[in-house]
C-alpha cells in the first residue's frame, strides 16, 4: 500500500470515529439523564478526541484508536445478551474503526524510512 492509501485509511477511521463520538453524545437528548446515559457521553467525548488525534500525524492516537473502541465494544457485547440492532451497529463501527487503525498503525512502523 502506497503512503495515499494509508493516509486515507487514517482519515476514514478518524470520520468513522467522530461519527461515533458525535451520535454517542447526541444521545443525551433521546435518553433519560441517568448514570448510563452521562457515561455514553463521557466515552462519546472520548472518541471525538481520539478522532481529532486520527486526524494528526500520531501513533499514540493509532494505539488509542484500537484500545478504546475496541474495549467499549467487548464490553458492550460482554454486559447485554441479545443486543438491539442500534447497540449491533455500534459494535460493528467499532470493530471497523479497530481493524482501520491497526492497519495503519501497521504500515506506518513498517514502511522503510528514506
């Protein structure tokens, strides 16, 4: 993969991820304002920091963008037992946005360096 195509993999993992953070926040005015729904928020909040991080030229932000996501998506898999088409679509975009940063995050520490 050429530096374009990595480049442009970092940026659809950084919109993808603060999509996610943006509809995470939104949704303190569809829910009741309870402790779930601050600690949606909170980790929404998270992501659209992880996603302007994506947006740079980092590998911490790279490593943050596997970690978190992929952590709140077991977790979400992990605390509910069936879960509902909305709660599956925001595992998926997790998983998407896991799998688009480890990607990256591989080609750039093993891209040669001129």
């Amino acid at each position: 993969m050429s530096e374009r195509v990595t480049h442009g993999l970092r940026l659809y993992a950084a919109i993808l991820t603060t999509l996610s953070g943006a509809a995470q926040v939104a949704t303190l005015w569809l829910r009741n304002l309870d402790a779930a729904a601050v600690l949606a928020a909170l980790l929404g909040a998270t992501y659209l920091i992880i996603g302007i991080g994506l947006f740079g030229r980092s590998r911490f932000s790279l490593f943050v963008a596997i970690a978190v996501p992929g952590t709140a998506a077991a977790a979400l898999l992990h605390c509910i037992g069936t879960p509902a088409p909305a709660n599956l679509l925001r595992i998926a975009v997790d998983g998407l946005i896991v799998l688009l940063s480890a990607t990256v995050l591989w080609r750039v520490r093993h891209t040669p360096t001129p």
